[in-house]
C-alpha cells in the first residue's frame, strides 16, 4: 500500500474528511510527547485534541507545497499550549522550588543523577524568565527536534527572528547556570 505524504492526506481529506484519521494517526502520539512535557500529561491530551480539532477545521488552509505537517502541527500546538500557560508556570515555578536532597546511599553511580537533579530547579527557574517566544522556540527545537526552519514555521516568525531569539535564550539559560557548567 503507498503511504501518502502529509500535504495529500490534508487535500484529499477535503473531499473525503475521514481521509483526515490518517493524519491524526500518524502525529498524534508526538504531538501528545511534546504537550506533555510542556504541561503534564492530564492536560495533554486536551491539547491534542484541540490540536487535531483546529487542524481538521482549517485544513482547507493547508500549504500543500509542504509534504510535512509537523511543522503546522506544532504551531497550533504551541498556540493551544499558551492557552494553558498558566499551568506551565506554577508547574515551572513549583519545580524551581524544589529541594533536592543527598540519599542516604550515595556512590559514584549516583554522582551524575544528583548533578542533573540538583542542576533542575536552576534550568526551571531559567525557564520562568525566558519570555514566552523564547520558551516556545527552545521547546520546540529541544522536545520537538524541529529544524530552525521548521520552528519558524510552526511559531510562523522568520528564520532570522529564530536565530535572534535562539541566540538571547542561550545568554540566559548560562547566566542561570553554575559556571562548571559552561561549556565554551
């Protein structure tokens, strides 16, 4: 059976809208990934079907010059999820709080999990103070592996305005960081 690029399943889904469940089928479960770790998984899955809901509604829209659609996927994506910011927030400013104790049965193998938990609640707390185009950009690149192309797309900036916000997040995220930390 020939599987059908994105941009046909979206055309054909005009005349034939249960065309569209193939889409859903194949995107979902990355779309629920990527709002999952934006908002915890209770609310992810009322994205992905807001998500896939405003999708289908204005696929008529669709570039079909684009045989991917993850790029116009995680840009409705990204917009659901600012609706439920505030969430992310408390859940972002709850985690910074958080005291990482010292088990009680520390060795070397745990040297590198304690790092990387107590190195947490700082990369929280510089998630807070990122502006919400830069939270949205470095979420994207790093959860949803988009290319800059394909994050400008889905936040439908230029791929200047990418690099530009891309460059100012990394200047924060290392001010929030311990200098052993610093790579370069």
């Amino acid at each position: 059976m020939l599987t059908l690029d994105d941009a046909t399943l979206i055309g054909r889904s005009l005349g034939e809208p249960e065309m569209f469940a193939q889409l859903f089928d194949r995107h979902a479960d990355e779309i629920f990934r990527y709002a999952a770790r934006r908002l915890g998984p209770e609310l992810a899955e009322d994205v992905v079907g807001e998500v896939f809901l405003t999708a289908f509604r204005r696929r008529s829209g669709y570039d079909t010059t684009r045989s991917d659609a993850r790029p116009w996927l995680y840009g409705i994506a990204t917009r659901k999820i600012a609706g439920h910011r505030r969430a992310e927030m408390r859940r972002a400013r709850a985690m910074a709080r958080l005291a990482v104790e010292r088990p009680d049965g520390f060795d070397d193998r745990s040297a590198e999990r304690v790092t990387a938990e107590q190195l947490q609640p700082r990369l929280a707390r510089a998630l807070t103070r990122l502006n919400a185009g830069e939270r949205d950009l470095l979420l994207l690149l790093a959860w949803a592996d988009l290319t800059y192309e394909d994050a400008a797309l889905a936040l439908g900036v230029p791929v200047g305005t990418v690099r530009s916000r891309l460059h100012r997040l990394r200047a924060k995220v290392r001010r929030a960081l311990p200098e052993e930390f610093h790579h370069g």
